[in-house]
C-alpha cells in the first residue's frame, strides 16, 4: 500500500499523532515507548482520541502499544 493511498484512509488525528511520533522517534529509538497521556501532548490530539487512534494505527501495522 503506498504512503498517499494509507494516508487517505487515516482521520486527521490518526496522521497528527503518527507525524508527531515520527517525529520524535530518533530520540526515543527501538527501546523506547511513550504513554498514551505522552502522544496526547506531543500531538495536540485529546487523550480519549489517542487511544483510539493508537489502536486504530496498530491494526493498521503503524504502531505498536503494550499494556
């Protein structure tokens, strides 16, 4: 699937957190996480939102959460 082809099935939410996490991903590297609570500062996006889109980019192969 190309970038411009899954960039039009993400909501505008889904694509801030996704760029701010891309963003940031170099001073965290393989070993490092952030907290829901840290996405939603980082990207603006309401915590209740990040959740689910955190979870929605994880189906989606874009991310990974851990409990």
């Amino acid at each position: 699937m190309s970038k411009e082809h899954l960039q039009e099935k993400l909501n505008d939410n889904a694509k801030k957190i996704l760029d701010a996490l891309a963003e940031r991903w170099d001073s965290w590297g393989e070993g490092g996480y952030y907290s829901f609570k840290g996405i939603a500062e980082i990207s603006g996006v309401d915590l209740k939102d990040v959740r689910r889109n955190v979870r929605l980019l994880a189906r989606k192969g874009l991310a990974e959460f851990i409990r």
